[in-house]
C-alpha cells in the first residue's frame, strides 16, 4: 500500500532500513528528497520519560530511537514528511508533543466515545475526521470532513510549539497534524496507504502533495548546488564568549556549521558586534581592543572547523564553493571600533574586515544613528566624511544600516562607490526608522549598492499587528524589488542578532526561502538575491583600492 501510494503519487518509493550510524543517515538524506513514516508498533513510553501502561502494546527499540533520530535530522533538513499512524506519534513525541499510551482508559472524550482500533478490512473507512478550516489538510481534500478508517490505540494527545492540529475525530482525538514552520510536514492519524488496495484513490491527494513538495524540495537543492549563497550580516561571534563551538550544532545559535550544511548556506559574513558605550579616551580604547578581541574568537573558531574557511575576497568564496567548504567572512558593525584613530581602519582592514557599518543604536564620532541618536552631527561629522572616503581608499565597503537618514544621504553625497546595507528592511511596508524609504532604496540603487532584506521581526511587522513569519519577509524582499530592481537586493539575516522568524528561524531553514523563490524568479535572479548582488558591490570596491 505504501509504495503502491508513493508511485501513484508520481515519486519513486525506497525502503530505509533502521541505520544506526549517523554519518549513514546523512548519505541517505542527500539521497532522497521526501520521507514516509510509516505505521507499525507502539512507541517505548520510556521515551517520553513515561512508565508503561498495562494496555500498551508491542515496542520495537530497533526502530524507535532510530526513527527519531531520522526524523529529527529530516527536520532540520527542512525535509518534507508524510507521517503515518506510528508516524504522526513519532512526529509529536520528537517535537515536544505527548501520547496517549491507549485511547480508551487514558482520553477524555469530548461527546460519545469512538472505536479507534477497529477489526475492518484496513481499506474501508470506519469512521469520519473533521478538518480544520484554514489548514493544509482542508486545502489538499476539499471538504470539511472525510472518512478515514482506523486500528490503533495510540494517539497524540499534545502536539508540540511548532505543530497545529488540524483534524480531529468526533470524540476528539488528534487525527491530523501541520508544522507551523516547516513547510512540507504533515502527520496523520489514520493509514491513508491502505485504500489504493482496494483501487480507492480518495488518498491521493496527500500522496501527491508529498511527490510535488518533494520535487521542489529536489529543485531547491540542485539550485544550491551551482549558485552560491551568502547571508552578509550574522552576530554570531556575540555567542562565543558562552563556549560555543561552531562546528557544533548547538541550540543556542542560529548559525553554525551545521545549520549552514542543512540550509545550504555557502557563506557568512560574521560581525564583530560593538555596543555603543562612552566618547571618553578609555572607552574608545576598550572598544578597539574588543573588537580585536572578536575578530580573534573569529579566527580561532573557523580555525578548529576544518569544513569551514576565512575568506576575504568574492573570487575565494567561489573558490571554496567548488570544493564543498563553507566560507566565513568578517564584518565590524559600529564604526565605534575605530575610535578616533582612522589608522585603526587600515589595521583592520589588513585583518580582512569587508565592510563596517558606521553606527549602531546610537550617535558616535562618525555619525548619527537612525536609533537612540540625539542628531550630534546632524548626518556625518567631518571625521565621519574622513573616514568614508578613507574605506573607500582601501577597500572597505561602506555599510549603511543603523545610520540615520540625515546619515544615509550624507554618505552618499561624500562616497565614490556603492555602499551597502547589509541588513535592513522596507519603511513603507514597516514604519520603523531602521528601515530604508522608496526614496532610500532608489538613491542606492541609482549608485550601484545592495540593500540586503533582514529578518528582524521588528523590522519586517510592526509592533501590535501580529507576528513577523517568513511571509513577511518574502514581502519586504519582493517590495525592495520592485523599488531598486533585481540587481540592489539581498539576505542579511542579522541571525544570532535577534533576527529569525518562523520559517527562517536560523541558517538550516533558509532553503525555505529558496523554495518560495524558485515560484516567482528565474534562475539567474535568484543567484543574484543569493549573493551576486553584494559581491559584485565588494569586487568592485576592493578592486577600486588596487587602482
């Protein structure tokens, strides 16, 4: 019944077998680009920090810590999943959801009990589900309820943070469950592979989602595999100080060597990340130290992750793309780091620093900011003008975003190259004075720069109007489109920064962005979003410095 589905669904079915080597379950999973969960023996209780109840059944330890395994790893792959009966408790118990060991002794129905473990031909529908309006279930089915049929005694009874439930029995059983942030997950109670046996096709419809997200989940890959991707703005290096590894996946980051694997992330731009603190001699001081001190941590970490290299110029991003390695990049954000001493930008420059954003949240000696300024300079001071055309001179891009308007049109005026701001969003879509104007977009565009859409809930939905998710982040992506043209915009995630919304949380779910993108763009213009953009900013302005 299950490949019988699969082929009429229009993909190819393949058998895993229970692997038990990680680095086994990784070579399957670059091999295959959708997952079927299939029903069969209750789930171990101990698993789920449960003592077993006298009704469970049977368990099967060979598949039970596998399957999870397998699983979880499927879902930080962003993988699309069909969950089936021991499927969808697999899903909740992997996801932070719990279980109902047996139905009948441990639910609480609401209205008159159901028989859910029913002795039936397993092709005959034996009782009906209703499906939540709104939901991806709904959609692929077309009605309001269906009829499903029903042998098990298991059942979700929570579903994780992560998960809506979106069909339920009339006694209110968990019958179907959605992810709220990936974007091909499904779990369903009941054995919808059953009915092709009896040449009943009223289940195709979920077999056939599955073939469709798993071929454009397929296309995304491959998109990955020639195009090279680049997130230009990541505050990550504010983590090491908490002993982080980065070539360990470690919940407490969204970006490491891992979760750029699993969202096929070719590179980073890494930001040594400087607060605004006092004017005074010994602070300034402190700052420069500090930021040395990261560009440091930077270099000692990607110097322990032999997967992963420095890189300082676009030709050796492409480099290392060919030879499967992840690249990182350095950036300062807040010219604070410099002091008062333009000397400090040569130094740091020669440490390979590709662009400084002139501010952070607050005025410094270079410029106002477009947050906590009390407008010192007005704009750029003239220290600040010294200081653009000094990065100009040797390289430096010039970033843009935290700098006041006043600033923005200063430095436009005063730069002879393009600028960029590698992690800002739309005003007229977010009414937020970190967010670039029509007018902003335009003008940097008009000098050849790259606005680089951030992920910064705050910048992309405004306080009190909901939750920021990755809709409205394609919103603000596409509007900047529409605004500067194709050839101005692109990703900087501000990830570790407090960027990250549902959807595209961290580096592992940013192929997300990539399937959303293949809908609208073409290939070319989805490589130039992916880092084409910015780097030919950066090639041209290292290459005005050699000149």
């Amino acid at each position: 019944g299950y490949y019988q589905s699969v082929f009429q669904g229009g993909a190819t079915p393949l058998v895993i077998p229970p692997l038990e080597d990680i680095g086994d379950i990784e070579t399957i999973l670059e091999r295959v680009d959708g997952l079927v969960f299939s029903g069969g023996g209750d789930l171990n209780p101990l698993l789920l920090g449960e003592e077993p109840s006298p009704e469970l059944h049977s368990i099967c330890p060979q598949r039970d810590l596998k399957e999870l395994l397998l699983l979880r790893m499927a879902l930080d792959r962003q993988m699309p999943m069909l969950c089936i009966c021991r499927g969808i408790q697999l899903l909740a118990a992997a996801t932070g959801g719990h279980l109902y060991q047996d139905i009948p002794t441990e639910s609480k129905p609401c209205g008159k009990p159901i028989k859910h473990s029913q002795e039936a031909d397993r092709s005959c529908a034996t009782h009906t589900i209703e499906l939540k309006e709104g939901s991806l279930l709904r959609n692929l089915f077309q009605k309001e309820r269906i009829a499903v049929n029903s042998f098990h005694h298991q059942a979700v009874s929570e579903v994780g943070p992560d998960f809506s439930i979106t069909a339920q029995s009339a006694d209110g059983i968990i019958e179907g469950i959605e992810s709220k942030i990936h974007p091909s997950v499904i779990g369903v109670q009941w054995h919808p592979e059953c009915f092709i046996l009896n040449g009943d096709t009223c289940m195709m419809p979920l077999f056939k989602w599955l073939s469709h997200e798993a071929a454009d989940y397929a296309a995304a890959r491959r998109l990955h595999t020639s195009i090279l991707s680049l997130d230009t703005h990541c505050d990550t290096p504010m983590l090491f100080d908490q002993h982080i590894r980065f070539n360990e996946r470690d919940d407490r980051t969204k970006v490491d060597l891992h979760k750029m694997q699993e969202g096929r992330l070719d590179a980073a731009i890494l930001a040594a990340y400087l607060p605004q603190k006092g004017l005074d001699e010994a602070s300034l001081n402190e700052a420069t130290r500090y930021c040395n001190q990261l560009l440091d941590e930077i270099e000692e970490q990607i110097g322990r992750c032999p997967q992963t290299e420095l890189a300082s110029t676009p030709d050796e991003l492409y480099r290392l793309k060919s030879y499967g390695i992840k690249a990182i990049m350095k950036g300062i954000e807040n010219g604070y780091a410099i002091g008062r001493n333009i000397e400090n930008l040569i130094h740091f420059r020669q440490r390979d620093v590709v662009y400084m954003t002139l501010c952070h949240n607050g005025d410094n000696l270079i410029c106002d900011s477009a947050s906590k300024t009390e407008h010192t300079h007005n704009g750029l001071s003239p220290f600040g003008r010294e200081v653009v055309h000094e990065m100009n001179r040797i390289g430096m891009m010039v970033d843009l975003s935290h700098a006041g308007e006043k600033t923005f049109w200063d430095v436009l005026e005063t730069s002879s190259l393009p600028v960029v701001c590698s992690h800002s969003s739309c005003q007229a879509l977010c009414q937020h004075p970190r967010n670039l104007t029509d007018e902003q977009l335009k003008a940097l565009a008009q000098q050849g720069g790259v606005c680089q859409i951030t992920f910064y809930p705050g910048f992309l939905r405004e306080e009190g109007k909901g939750t920021a998710t990755i809709e409205d982040a394609l919103l603000h992506l596409k509007h900047a489109i529409d605004v500067a043209g194709i050839e101005h915009v692109g990703i900087g995630s501000d990830f570790d920064g407090d960027g990250g919304v549902p959807g595209l949380n961290d580096a592992s779910q940013l192929i997300n962005l990539t399937r959303r993108l293949q809908q609208d763009f073409s290939y070319e213009e989805i490589q130039a979003i992916w880092g084409g953009n910015f780097l030919r900013v950066m090639k041209q302005v290292q290459q005005a410095s050699q000149q």
